[in-house]
C-alpha cells in the first residue's frame, strides 16, 4: 500500500505548532529537513536548533484523502490563515534498504573495506566489514566515520582491548574486531544503535569478541584503545571519565569535531593526554591522543 505525506514549509517559529497540527490529523510520524542551505551541525549548550525555514512532514495511512487531510491540517495549524500545505503519494518501498542504492563498496586505509548490504565485493580485498545501519548512524560515507576508520586501519590491534563510545551502527567496533582486536566494548546511549550493533556483529561473525552495553554499563574497562565519534561539546564533558577507561599508554581518537571546536576539544584532553596534530577531512577533525603515564 502507498503512503500519503503532507508537507508543512514554515519559519522556526511555527515548527512545534506544525508538528502538532500533522500528529493532531492522525501522522504515524513526523520528520523535519532544512528547506534552504541553513545546516544546524551542532547545538550549543542548553540550545534546541532549527532552520530558519524548515520542511514539516507527516506520514499517513495511503487510505486517507488528500483533500481531507490538508483541510483538517489546515483547521488545526491555528497560527496561518494561509498556510502552504503539500501532499503527495510515496511508493511503499523496504525503506530501511533504500540506502544501499546510493552506497558501494568503500575502501579506508589500506586493509579495510565496507561493503554495504549483501552487495558483491567485487574487487575488495584484505578486511572485509559488511554493513546494514538499521535506525543507527554510521555507513562510512560520514568524513567522520571514514577519519575513524583510516586511523583504525593503520593501527596494530592484535590483542587489542578496544572501547568504541557512542557506537552507532556498530561499523568501528565490528572494524576493530575484524582488524584484530582481542575483545571490543560497544556502547551508545541509543537503543536503536546497541540492536544494529549486534545485528552487524552477528553478519560480521565478530558477535563473541564484541559486548554490547548500555553507558552504565561501561564501567572502567582499562582500555588499550578507545574511539569516540560523537559531537564536540558531549566529548568535552566526557573527557575526566573516557580519561579514566584507557589504561597508561592507551591510544585515543576522538571525531565528530569541526575545525573552529579542535582547540577546545583538544584543551579538555591536554590534561590526561597526549594530543597529536589534528587530521582533516572537508570540514572535519579527527583527534589522537596517548594517555599519559
């Protein structure tokens, strides 16, 4: 069955009564998109951005009424008279695979590959990682990802004890595992992002040297290696306790920062590590640290 969705295009002001105008005609769900060029990368502190203009979307049953729909949204998106209400029909479609078609086989470093899927390897060769995100951030087109994954390629992680902090999908931890690494601990505060992990341990057949786990769970494992690919005020606020999971010696790499946050970043560490030049790709940074004795 297809789906029917009505767009809302309206200022940031109007973003929470457009919301709940479409949830209040019967929307199964809600997205927002920047409808300019206004990308909000990071909020800071205490802040909830928003575009100055902004794409409202709901998603209905393909049953519904066009017509009928955008007059009851039309009745309850009280603040305009006018309001520019759009629908169209959306091909129902295995959503979750739509991203392979955009996707191929990528390659980082000089041994690692991603391949997306069960999509052929082609010519791909040395460390094969098989990736399907799920719900969960990470495919390794991010320049973030891909600075991770390079800096993990070119490490020696044989009998490595690795912490992947804010894992996502779960690709740099099920990486490190297929690189080498003695034992991988994944956690991420999203529970969405500890299934897809599992799930690509599982197809990656790394399940009994990766453990899952919730934050609270983390403990202080005394890591040999530790990767952090998250934002860069949360890795500001972290560094005391990421300090206090690496052991002497440890190796760290932190991403997720954009060029203007590294001496921040950087100055939060300082204390515990040892901060090497910053690496760049585009517009941003990745991080590497050895933890002091």
């Amino acid at each position: 069955m297809p789906w029917l969705q009505v767009e809302l295009r309206v200022c940031e002001h109007d973003v929470e009564e457009a919301e709940a105008a479409l949830e209040g005609a019967g929307a199964l769900a809600v997205t927002l998109r920047d409808a300019g060029e206004s990308p909000v990368l990071e909020p800071g502190p205490g802040e909830t951005p928003m575009w100055p203009d902004t794409v409202v979307t709901g998603l209905f049953p393909g049953d519904r009424d066009p017509d009928r729909l955008r007059a009851a949204v039309r009745r309850l998106w009280a603040p305009r008279t006018n309001p520019d209400i759009r629908s169209d029909w959306l091909e129902d479609r295995p959503w979750e695979r739509e991203w392979e078609r955009e996707f191929r086989p990528m390659q980082f470093g000089r041994r690692l590959w991603v391949i997306p899927g069960n999509q052929s390897p082609g010519n791909a060769g040395g460390v094969i990682v098989r990736l399907s995100p799920g719900l969960a951030f990470g495919t390794g087109t991010h320049p973030t990802t891909a600075l991770c994954l390079e800096w993990l390629d070119g490490l020696d992680l044989g009998d490595a004890l690795v912490v992947d902090y804010g894992c996502g999908s779960g690709i740099l931890a099920v990486a490190a595992a297929c690189l080498g690494a003695r034992k991988v601990i994944a956690t991420d505060i999203d529970p969405q992002a500890l299934v897809a992990t599992r799930e690509n341990a599982g197809v990656n057949k790394v399940s009994d040297r990766i453990r899952v786990v919730a934050p609270e769970e983390l403990g202080r494992p005394q890591a040999n290696v530790l990767i952090a690919n998250i934002l860069a005020n949360p890795l500001i606020e972290l560094a005391p306790m990421l300090g206090n999971v690496i052991e002497s010696g440890g190796k760290l790499a932190l991403s997720g920062i954009l060029r203007d946050q590294v001496p921040a970043v950087a100055a939060a560490y300082a204390p515990e590590f040892v901060v090497a030049a910053p690496v760049f790709k585009e517009d941003w940074a990745r991080l590497e640290g050895t933890r002091r004795d």
